[in-house]
C-alpha cells in the first residue's frame, strides 16, 4: 500500500464551515441538510466523546457520517478531535480513518499549564509531545491545527507560546487553529492584533465568534459570547488581515451564545422554539457572509 500523499496548504478559496457541535441534538444525517439549507459549504465534524462520531467507533462510523454529508453537498475539510498527544486513546485509528478518507485537517489542543514549574520548563517538556504527535502526523499525512482557547493555565492562550512550540516544526504537520473570539478576549485592544500577526504564518484553519463584557450574577466581569457582529470582535480589521494572508483553509462559525437554548453548548436538546434557534442559525451564516463581502473575501 501506497504511503498517502502528503498535505498541502489547499488551493483556492476558504470553505465555510458549520461546528456540528451545535447540532448535536441532531443526526449528522439532518444537521448536514440543514446546514446545507443554512448557506453552509462544509461541516466540521465533532469526533470526540459526546460527539457526532466517538473515537472508538472512528473506523465505522466516521465514513457513514462523510456520506451523509457529502449527500447533502457539502465537503468534510476538518473534524474536531479529542487528540491531545500520541497518548490519546484510539490517536493513531483516527488519525489513519481520516487520512483514508481524505481529511487531512483536524482540530488538536488541550495542553495546560501546572504552578509546579517554570512555563519555559513545560514549554519544553509539552514540546517533546509536540514533536511526537508531527511525527505521528506525517506518517498519515494529517494536520494538526491546535485551537486557541483564553482562560488561566491554557497553553495557547497567550498565543506567544504556541508560536515558541511551533515554530521549528512543518506546518503541514502541526498548526493553528486561531479563534479570532478568544484571541479578543484575551487582548481586546493591540493583542489580537499581534497574536494574529505572529500565528498566521502557522494558520490552517479559522474559527469566527463574537462576544462582550458584562457583570455576573456575583457582579464580575465575564465574557458573554453573543450572535455574530454584536459583540466587540473587530472583524472589519480581522478579515482583511485573513485576505492579505491568502488564509484558504476551513472557516468555521462557532455559536456558542444563551440564546440558542443550549444547542450552541453542544446539549442534546434545547430549550427554545425549533423556527426561532433556525432564524438564529440562518441568520450568523448571513451576518458572516456579509462580512466577507465587504472585506472583498467573497
């Protein structure tokens, strides 16, 4: 058998991309033609515990869940893993299921740091996990983009650090996936700006969601996610700093707001009338395609 051939940054356009999470009250067989309905072009296909597709069923289910979605015309460029090093259990099936099936993109992360020890020193042991999961990677021809999350003791959260883990490696074999979202929120004013000038270079793949402040219940400062363009997100400059890049890879919306009733949180059933969370769903596929017409993307 012939080694698979190795990934390529793919030519031409970004596909937009529809989170199944979102849609996990559902089949991937439904949530594929309504995405399709949506204005969707492709899906990101949960693959984890809990997901459309559990990692220990990769071998036969994840074939049937590609059918159903190419049935309803769209493409399958990216799935989300729960693979965080080599160790991750049935790491080497997925990544070989995807591979034979022509997915070369999947979402990887979920590196933390620990108070026991200096960051420069984890960030030298979390390398050595890093060049063993682009090993692993090149033998199946896979790219690994790594999410980037905010929060206290996440690695990627600081965006530097990413870069610093990798930038001796191939990005055919490990990336970014940058969330333009988390990066705001972590720095709302000049630091989303220089951590997308530093981490586009090793971007394949793009998640797009917006948020702002408000108080809690406790009266802190939380970041509330919000349907897209409401919130403080600058999109106006971001997206056109994807353009000059020539970003092509999956640009995936994530809704994770309350008012979808829970289906932006990946819940098994929502709370909220069927026609309103699919007014809601139709109408941030529109607001990004918007979005990407006016920064000459579409």
């Amino acid at each position: 058998m012939s080694a698979p051939a190795a990934p390529t940054a793919p030519a031409g356009r970004f596909t937009i991309c529809a989170f199944s999470k979102h849609f996990q009250w559902t089949t991937i067989d439904e949530a594929a033609k309504l995405c399709a309905d949506f204005g969707y072009e492709g899906m990101d296909i949960t693959l984890r515990p809990g997901g459309h597709v559990e990692p220990a069923r990769v071998e036969e289910d994840l074939p049937k869940a590609v059918e159903a979605v190419k049935r309803a015309g769209l493409t399958v460029p990216m799935v989300t893993s729960d693979i965080v090093d080599v160790k991750t259990p049935h790491a080497g099936t997925v990544l070989k299921t995807l591979s034979r099936l022509g997915i070369h993109n999947y979402r990887w992360g979920g590196f933390r740091y620990t108070e026991k020890a200096s960051i420069p020193d984890q960030l030298a042991e979390i390398r050595k996990r890093v060049r063993d999961l682009a090993a692993l990677n090149k033998q199946y021809a896979m790219t690994a983009m790594y999410h980037t999350h905010s929060g206290a003791g996440l690695v990627g959260a600081s965006f530097w650090d990413l870069y610093i883990l990798l930038k001796d490696f191939d990005t055919n074999a490990v990336s970014v996936n940058y969330d333009i979202g988390h990066a705001t929120v972590e720095g709302g004013l000049g630091g989303w700006v220089h951590s997308t000038r530093l981490l586009l270079p090793y971007t394949r793949g793009v998640a797009l969601k917006d948020f702002y402040w408000e108080k809690n219940a406790k009266g802190q400062w939380d970041a509330r996610w919000c349907a897209l363009g409401q919130g403080m997100v600058h999109f106006d400059k971001f997206l056109p700093m994807l353009k000059a890049a020539g970003f092509h890879g999956p640009l995936q919306l994530h809704m994770e707001y309350h008012d979808l009733g829970g289906a932006g949180a990946g819940k098994k059933t929502f709370t909220i009338p069927k026609d309103k969370l699919f007014m809601m769903y139709r109408r941030d596929v529109g607001v990004l395609k918007k979005m990407l017409a006016e920064a000459g993307m579409l």
